[in-house]
C-alpha cells in the first residue's frame, strides 16, 4: 500500500499566492500511483474565517483520483488560546460541516489509521477530553493492528521532554499523555506538518516523520530548526509490520517563501509579530 502524505497546501481562491503548485502536486500523485492521500493541515490559507478556503480546497481534492483524508490545521480552524484566531465552536462547526470529521479512523488490512486535531490539545477543556477519550478507546480497540498517527504539529521540535514551544509543537502535558498512549499501543508512525521543514527521527519506538509543506517555505520569519527547508511530500510505503516514509522534492512545485508575501497574505500575524516587538 502507498500512502501519499501532503500538508501545508495553503489554498484559497482570493489569495492565489501558492495555488500554481496544485497543479504539479496533483500530476506527480497521479503518477505515483498511491492509494490514498493523506492531508496533515493548513489545507486553506484561512478556512479559519473564510469559508470559501475550505470549499475551494475541498473542490481540488476532490479532483484527485484516489480517497483523501483530512485533519485541520492552525489556519482551517484556528489555534491556541490567546492567537489571533482561537479555536472556538464556531470554527470547529464549519470545518465539520463541510469537510467531516476533524479526528478519525481508518482501517486498511493490519493497519489503523488515526488522524488527530492536534488544535485542540492545549485548551485543557471539554473538546480536548473528548478527542483523548476517543483515542484512548480506537487504540485499544485496533485488534493487533498496528498503528499510525497523523496530525498538524509535532510533537516536540528539539528535544522530546522539551517545554512549551508554544505556536510549534504539541504542550508538555498533553505530549507525555500521547507519549504514555502511544508506547501502550506500539505506535509505529507519528507523522505531522506545522513547521514548513521536512525531517524524520525517532522516539521511543514510533517512528517521527515532519512533512515538507507543498506551498511555501520561511525565511528569517521563523527560527532555524531541525532538517530541511524544502517544498514537497511524503511517500509512505505500508508493509505487513512496517511503514518506510521517504521525503520526496516534488517536480515542479515552486519554493515560494512566505516572507516575501507575508503583508498581503497574514497581515494579521504580521500586526501581532510588531506590537509583540514594541
């Protein structure tokens, strides 16, 4: 089984900044011939606020010639407590409405497939609770599958016992609660998004794979971190026991950098970087 794993595609029908790299993305996974797609978030630039992002993007995928699946990112249904655009029921609403489910399960032969809302870990609320409730019953329920995890961030960016990273990684507190659930249940592949770099290591016995974004890359605008600044994809090859997950530079996708268009695209990340500064 292949699986294609894209992330970061930042798609919006009024801010067309990044949407010329659909085009090469779509041509190179039909080529591939992978039998699912996997989305790990910011499909949109703001699905957050916007819901044409979301039915535009959704009008892509759909164009696509295997199944996707989608978990939301920062910028389709929002963040952290204290950002710009919160994480609240409205926006939670809206992205399941139009696109379903922001975490589920999807079960191929020996394998369970999780993808998590990693947006809501940090609220420390109802929602939050809820989603941990629910992973705690599909990983005991898996019946010896193995088991692989998508989601938006990572879960740490330097150091596992790291602590909090705010905007980039997932919070100590509900990092150890994934940590202890994921070493009771053999979880082979944690694989996420986020950060605009592309990198693989390992913790604990699960395998960690950043995906590259398809859309653009950060300059000066973002900290050095671990990997690769590049745009493009991850190719998971499933096996009965084991996922290989290659990083791949996809043909033709351009690397637009994001800090040379950050004005016209997040002007209000731009707003809150400078009275952060003053």
């Amino acid at each position: 089984m292949k699986i294609i794993q894209i992330s970061d595609t930042h798609l919006s029908p009024s801010k067309t900044h990044f949407n010329d790299n659909w085009e090469p993305l779509a041509r190179w996974i039909e080529a591939i011939g992978a039998d699912l797609v996997i989305h790990t978030g910011d499909l949109t630039i703001d699905g957050a606020d916007q819901e044409e992002d979301i039915a535009f993007s959704l009008e892509l995928m759909g164009k696509l010639p295997v199944p996707v699946l989608i978990v939301p990112g920062n910028h389709d249904v929002g963040h952290l407590p204290g950002s710009v655009q919160p994480v609240d029921t409205v926006r939670l609403a809206r992205w399941r409405e139009l696109v379903g489910p922001d975490y589920w399960v999807s079960d191929h032969g020996n394998w369970r497939l999780i993808g998590l809302n990693s947006l809501l870990l940090g609220f420390e609320d109802g929602e939050e609770e809820q989603q941990f409730q629910w992973l705690e019953r599909t990983l005991s329920s898996r019946e010896g599958r193995r088991v692989a995890i998508f989601a938006h961030k990572p879960l740490f960016v330097d150091d596992p016992a790291e602590g909090d990273t705010g905007y980039w990684s997932v919070r100590p507190a509900q990092r150890r609660r994934l940590y202890e659930l994921m070493a009771q249940h053999d979880v082979v592949l944690h694989a996420s998004g986020h950060l605009h770099w592309a990198w693989s290591g390992h913790h604990e016995g699960t395998d960690l794979i950043w995906a590259p974004p398809t859309s653009f890359i950060i300059g000066t605008l973002e900290r050095e971190m671990p990997g690769e600044r590049l745009v493009g994809a991850v190719l998971h090859h499933v096996g009965a026991e084991r996922i290989d997950s290659e990083i791949v530079s996809v043909p033709g996708l351009k690397p637009h950098v994001l800090d040379h268009v950050v004005e016209e695209v997040y002007p209000q990340a731009v707003k809150k970087l400078v009275e952060a500064a003053q």
